[in-house]
C-alpha cells in the first residue's frame, strides 16, 4: 500500500523536530502511518468495543427496572433549548482552555506548539475516548501531534499523561472540600465508594510519582539503550511538565468551572435548581467515574453514581435524576460522536484528496 500525502490546514502541517528517532523506530511509525485508517476502524469497531458497548447497556437495564420513562422522557420534552443550547456552548468552550492547556505543557519540552495547532486533535482525541474503553483517545490524540508535528511519542504521552493528573488532583480536591460543603458530617455511607475510589487513585498517583522520579532511573540500567531512552522521555514529558504548574493549575480550575457550569445549565433547562455545592459535587463525582476503564467515557457507571447522588444525596425525583443525566451525557458526550466524527471523516476525505493530487 503507498504512503498517503495528508492534506492538513497549514496550523497541522509537520514541523521540524529536533529529536531524532531511531532508524527501526522510523520504519514502525512509517509502518503504523500507512495502515493508520484501517487500524483506526478496527479500533473503533472491533470485537472488544462490542462487550464495552453491552456492558453499560446491561448495567443501565438492570438499574433502571423501575425508572417511570414516561415521566422521564416528559421531563425531558419540557427542556428549556435555550439552556441547552447555553450549556452546549459552555462546554465547548472548555476545549480552548484544554488545548491552550495541553499546548503550554508540551511547551516546557522545548517545543513551539500553540493551542489552536491542537484543538482539532484534541476533539479527535475526545470522539475516540467517547466510543473505546481505557481512554485510548488520549494515546491517539498523542500519536496525531507524533505524526503532525515530529514530536517524540513518548514524550507526548508523558504529557498527557501529566495533563491528567492535574485534573484527577482538582477533581479529587474538589470532591473533597465540596463533599464537606454540601454534606457537613453527614455523608452517605453508600457515597464512601466516592471518596474511596478518589483516595485509591491518588495514592497510586503519588507512588507513581516517586517511582518514576527516583526509582524510574534506577531499574534502566536493566534494560536495553532503546528502552531506556524511551522511558526517560516519558519521564520528562510527565516531569517536565508539572513546571507549567503555575499556568496549567488555573486554567485546570478554569475547565472545571465550565465543566460544572454545563450541569448546572443542563439542571435549569428541566426547571430543576441546585445549590451550587451540590452542583460541584454531582459534576466531579460524575467525572471522576469516567476514569473507569471498561466502558467509553464512563458509559452505565456515570448514569448510574449521577442518578443515585442526585435523588438519595439531594433529594431530587428520580424521573427527575434521570432526565438530568440523559441530557447532561447527550451534551457531553453524544454531541462529541457528532462533532468528532464529523471532523474525523472531513480528515479522511482531506488525505484522500492529497493522496489523487
């Protein structure tokens, strides 16, 4: 199969790089350019997204047996489009933020990158995280800026990777604080799974952190010269990062202000109201989910946690709960399959274009 030309705006266009790669690394990534689109289908419609797609199904079923849909779906047809169309909007405006965000961490490795380069593969990298398990949009997404800008792919995943804990460490402070706010003393027992499931991640972060720090370097020196220089880039891109910190910490805060602004529109749109404590709450609990890797972007466990906090935390109906959920998703991520695969298949048809000129 001959290599394709990709036709790409001038912002996506390969940029120098002034890391060079290994010879047999070169041929892989040759290798892996060729055959991209048809490995990308296969991702994306194979065997194993079939049982991530059955399991929330299953899930949802099995819980919603006594959901009154009726009720539901008549909440739902009285949704206010202006509010939803404002929380579309709001949502959407978080992407900038991450893009300027991601751009400013790659930056701290030496690389000239700005976030308008990487908003379109940032929604890429969101449309396959909203229909495969185990976030393989964010591996995606590093191997577009690989394959666009010449940027070590080690390295780029070491970033996203960073990008990732800082939300996971504002999430989980959130979680914490606002849990405090919103319930005092009185937290619910089954909610416990919450906080525990924050803790586990945290200390697992923080392990990680140490050993890639201090005991990373070490065990290299078990392994061959191309392992261990793949595992010092990634280091650094996760390292390295974390010097940003003073910029990427605010705009993290920054996009979790959008993120719980969408809930609360999506809440005013049904006629529902929340403290907004409780609005913090049920956005970083629901997020924090997400991080499940069994299901695309948390599908079945999200609806569920959102659910149950909605109507055993804060007392809303549960034809009510229900509709906030479906509605909040549809904003968050169906409109991402719609919006990601449009800019998806524009890409192909693009390479296909270059690939007759």
């Amino acid at each position: 199969m001959a290599r394709t030309k990709e036709l790409e705006p001038d912002s996506l266009k390969e940029r120098p790089s002034t890391h060079v790669e290994d010879p047999t690394i070169e041929q892989l990534a040759a290798a892996a350019g060729r055959t991209d689109e048809l490995a990308v289908r296969r991702q994306l419609f194979g065997w194993r997204e079939l049982i991530s797609t059955v399991i929330p199904i299953a899930l949802i079923a099995y819980f919603a047996r006594n959901v009154d849909w009726s009720e539901a779906f008549g909440t739902l047809r009285r949704a206010d489009p202006v509010f939803v169309v404002a929380a579309l909007v709001v949502y959407y405006l978080s992407f900038p933020v991450r893009a300027i965000r991601w751009a400013r961490l790659l930056r701290e490795g030496g690389t000239r990158i700005f976030g308008r380069d990487l908003l379109e593969i940032l929604l890429l990298g969101w449309f396959v995280n909203c229909l495969v398990p185990a976030k393989l949009g964010d591996l995606y997404r590093s191997y577009l800026v690989k394959r666009r800008f010449g940027i070590s792919l080690s390295r780029t995943v070491g970033v996203v990777v960073a990008e990732r804990l800082l939300d996971l460490f504002v999430v989980f402070g959130l979680l914490v604080v606002d849990g405090y706010v919103a319930f005092g003393r009185t937290i619910l027992p089954d909610l416990n799974v919450l906080y525990v499931t924050g803790s586990a991640l945290g200390l697992v972060i923080l392990i990680g952190l140490v050993g890639l720090y201090a005991i990373g370097p070490r065990l290299g020196r078990f392994f061959p010269a191309e392992v261990r220089r793949i595992g010092r880039l990634f280091r650094e891109g996760v390292l390295h990062s974390f010097r940003a910190l003073p910029v990427a910490g605010p705009m993290t805060l920054l996009v979790w202000f959008l993120e719980t602004s969408r809930l609360l529109l999506v809440l005013l749109a049904l006629g529902l109201y929340l403290p907004p404590s409780q609005v913090i709450f049920v956005a970083v609990s629901s997020s924090l989910l997400t991080t499940v890797p069994l299901t695309p972007a948390g599908f079945g466990f999200v609806e569920i946690a959102m659910v149950y906090v909605l109507t055993t935390g804060f007392g809303l109906a549960q034809n009510d709960a229900v509709a906030v959920a479906v509605l909040d998703r549809a904003v968050s991520v169906f409109s991402v399959i719609v919006v990601g695969g449009v800019l998806y298949l524009r890409t192909q048809r693009a390479e296909r274009i270059g690939a007759a000129a």
